[in-house]
C-alpha cells in the first residue's frame, strides 16, 4: 500500500513513517523545509506546502491513504496568521486534494486541545464538544475548525477518519517537541521550578500504531481518542531524575502561583531569545483532561497504550544516545 504522510519531518511524522516501513508500506513523506529526522531512512520524498493545493494534489497522486500529521502548534495562547493558515486552509486544502484524487482515505490528526475544556474531574471522550469560535485560545480553535472540515468533507463523500492524541511523548523527537524541551531541561538540571499540575501523556509510537489500524478498518467518519496516562510534572521530574541522576529537584509552584509568574518567565525568555517552556495557556493546560477514555479505540482498534514510565525512559535514552544531554551519565542511574 502506497502512504502518503503530511509533517513526515515532525515528532509524530518521523515515528508514523517508521512504523509503516516497519509493516512493508511504500511510504511517500511529503516534507517542507527540515529533512533530518527522515535521513536513511527508504522512502520517497516530495516537496509540498499545505498552503499550495497544486503542490498538495501532486504529492497525493497515486497514494492510497494519506496520513495528515502537518500542523502548527503553539503554546501562546495568542493569535497567529499562521494557525489559520495551516490548521484550518491547511485542512481545507488537504480534503479537496483528496477528493481530487483517487486516495482510498485519510486518517487526520486532531488534538485534545480541540475540545472544549471542562472540569478537571469530568471525563473526556469523543462525544465532548469541540471548542466554539468564542474561546480564546487560537490554537485550541484552529485545531477544532480543522477537525470539522473534515467531518464536512466525509458528508461529502470523503472517506476520512480522525485520531485525537494527548500529549505526545517518546524517540524520535528530533526538533525536539515541547515536552521533549521539558525532559532535556529537566535531565540537565536547567529548569529553575516546576508547576504542580499534569497532563495525560502518549507514547508517540501507540499514536501512530493506533492511526494505522484506524486506517485499516475504522468506518468513515468515526473519531478515535487516542489517550495515555495522567501524571504529574512533578512526578515526570522525579523519574527523569532517576534516569539522569540530577541530585537537586525544583521548587515545585501550586498552579496560581505559576500562572502569576508566567508573564515574568515569558518576558525573560524574550529577552534571553529562548522559547518558553511554560506560559499562561500551557499552565491553565495543566489543569485540564485529567480524566480522557481511550475506550473506544481499545474496543474497536485494540488500541492499549504502554506505561508511562517505559515512555519516558525510552524517551531520555533516545535523547542521550542522541547528543541532546551532553556527556552520558553512569549506567547506574538508568533505572526509574
């Protein structure tokens, strides 16, 4: 089967295109700028933008199932052209080459942030509702417009299914992503406090996996949360401590008191021409889908994500093998 894979050059690309070499795909990345992360590796590549339909029809010409991963992510909380541009024409532009062409289907990848936030006991599924056009936060809105095109697009006789990941964690994390930033700090003892908050963590290979069986026999138009497990920073801080040997963790900050310090970091960060780590929309973050069900994937898909801990020591390992963490530190301090 030929696949076509949009941000192959990403976190989550560089491991989608792994796994499908891995069960025997022909695989056709469709990359922008930055190759690195799909460097050996025998597949095709093509230049594309989703911004260009023209570009995008071409790179999906003899593919039968396209894998849309492209996407802009931003912790800002703030406006940008730039989400518009590539997660809502992005989209729109990716379903018409679709359905343009002979492509059997599309597997579009969502995002928890697309949902409309909730209180932190409620428990969070496909059936919650997206955020609407009055929030705030641009890039929750982008990733949830995004989402109902395609849905759109289905009704129109796409056939097209949505996986909707958590916080995606694991190797392979090349740029490296946001949380990859976090581990890397956290290992070489460079983050001066921590947020008392969590999240609900994914291992980036149950990701792809369940994407991959999502593509080979979920119905057109059902949606798939493709969750892992809630753990704390503090407690992600204390395991990556034990994988490093960093002897002296960070103040840890209740969630009120981080969210008053946001802007200082965020203004030091500017100044330092460093991208932060935390701000105000990725603290408040912090506080939400405490509780998401993977439950219909694991039904229907056989989905079951790995345990956290296995994620994050393979994630350290992969950045210490890697460079990331400078000079490696003794074998006796790998285990959690």
């Amino acid at each position: 089967m030929k696949c076509v894979v949009t941000g192959a050059s990403g976190h989550v690309g560089a491991n989608m295109v792994r796994a499908l070499l891995h069960r025997g795909h022909d695989v056709r990345a469709v990359v922008h700028v930055d190759r690195t992360a799909l460097a050996g590796l025998d597949l095709q590549m093509v230049e594309a933008d989703v911004s260009d339909l023209a570009s995008l029809r071409r790179a999906f010409d003899g593919g039968d199932v396209v894998y849309h991963l492209a996407g802009h992510i931003s912790i800002s909380g703030k406006n940008s052209r730039q989400l518009a541009d590539v997660n809502v024409e992005g989209v729109r532009n990716v379903v018409r080459a679709c359905l343009d062409s002979p492509v059997l289907r599309l597997v579009h990848f969502s995002s928890i942030h697309a949902f409309a936030r909730c209180q932190s006991a409620a428990l969070v599924s496909e059936d919650n509702l997206l955020v609407s056009d009055a929030m705030p936060s641009s890039y929750d809105s982008s990733k949830a417009e995004g989402e109902l095109l395609v849905m759109d697009a289905v009704r129109q006789g796409l056939d097209a299914v949505v996986v909707v990941p958590t916080a995606v964690v694991g190797p392979h994390d090349f740029r490296p992503s946001h949380f990859g930033q976090v581990v890397i700090a956290l290992a070489r003892n460079r983050l001066p406090a921590l947020v008392s908050g969590g999240f609900d963590w994914v291992d980036v290979r149950d990701v792809v996996d369940g994407a991959i069986v999502a593509a080979e026999c979920a119905p057109s138009g059902r949606k798939y949360v493709l969750s892992g497990h809630w753990v704390s920073i503090p407690r992600v801080a204390a395991m990556v401590r034990g994988l490093s040997g960093a002897r002296v963790p960070p103040p840890i900050l209740p969630l009120p008191v981080a969210r008053a310090c946001c802007p200082l970091a965020e203004g030091a960060c500017r100044v330092l021409g460093r991208p932060p780590l935390f701000t105000r929309y990725s603290v408040d973050s912090l506080a939400q889908f405490r509780h998401v069900s993977h439950e219909r994937a694991t039904s229907e898909l056989g989905y079951q994500p790995r345990p956290f801990e296995d994620t994050l020591a393979d994630t350290y390992r992969w950045f210490r093998a890697n460079g990331y963490l400078g000079a490696p530190v003794p074998e006796g301090h790998e285990s959690l």
